[in-house]
C-alpha cells in the first residue's frame, strides 16, 4: 500500500529531517521523497520558519502501526509536546496524511488528513511525489488540492536548494 507522510522541522532543521529519513530508512521501505520547503509556522507565528517534505512509503502494515511508529520514531528524536502551545516548535514532526484511497479513523488517527485539503506546506509536497494521486473523498488530485492550497496561502511554500539524504 502507498502510504504519504508529511515530515517537518524548525529545530535544527537540516540535521533534524536527515535523522528522521535515516529511521524511516530502517523501519520502513521509502519509496521518494520530495524537495524541502520553507514554510511560515502556521498557527503560532512567533518561531522559526518550518523546513517541510513529504515522503511516500511502501508498506504492508495498517495505518495505526504506521502512525504509532512515527510517534516513536518522533520521541526519539526528542520532539517534545507542549500542551500549552501545540503548533509551537519542533525537533521533527512526522505525519501520516495519505494512504491509498483510505478515508475514515484507524485509532487516533483521521485519513486522508484535513491538512492535505487546507494547507500547502502538507499539499505542495506531496505533489511533487503524486500529483495524479486521488484525494479519497473530494475527487481532486494532490496536484489539484496543491495549486489551491498554495494559491490561498499567504506566504506560499519556498523551494529550498537543500540536499538531505535522498
């Protein structure tokens, strides 16, 4: 099954995506990964600009175990939760927003995500990987939902010339 993640940072950035590839490396069979962004933080603006990517991957495993695995490998990179400031920032965060025509709940987990729709750091990512993938539940490509998104943000995603281990 094709599953899509989106992967961000803006604690040490460059170092911290590197890491978070090399563990999706070793727990998972990552099949592309996008060119990185930078992005404004969305929802808490006084911190630094997001470096985001998407990253597809091949895996048998259900969407719960995916998700759950994310999580581990994100505390192991010492992402910590502030109930007090939840869009604050962040050593890595790692996101399962899209997954083969899957739409409904699996455990504490909403697929497609709602961010795919709605903002561009998560949609002009991904379609680098898919433009021509369908949205399970709106009809539209990723390409589609990108251009929108990001025609709609204020601060559209920045390309960055950015090598991280591909």
């Amino acid at each position: 099954m094709r599953m899509f993640l989106s992967i961000g940072s803006n604690v040490e950035p460059r170092k911290n995506l590197g890491l978070a590839l090399e563990e999706l490396r070793r727990r998972f069979d990552v099949v592309a990964v996008s060119p990185v962004y930078r992005t404004a933080p969305v929802g808490d603006a006084d911190q630094p600009d997001f470096w985001n990517l998407a990253a597809e991957l091949a895996t048998d495993e259900p969407p719960g175990q995916v998700h759950r695995a994310l999580r581990a490998i994100e505390d192991a990179l010492g992402r910590r939760r502030e109930p007090a400031r939840p869009f604050g920032p962040r050593t890595i965060d790692l996101d399962l927003v899209l997954a083969d025509g899957l739409a409904g709940r699996f455990g504490d987990l909403d697929l497609p995500s709602v961010l795919v729709q709605r903002e561009a750091f998560v949609a002009v990512p991904l379609a680098d990987l898919a433009p021509e993938f369908p949205h399970p539940l709106l009809g539209a490509t990723i390409g589609e939902l990108a251009r929108a998104a990001s025609a709609a943000a204020s601060h559209p995603p920045e390309p960055l010339d950015v090598e991280l281990l591909r």
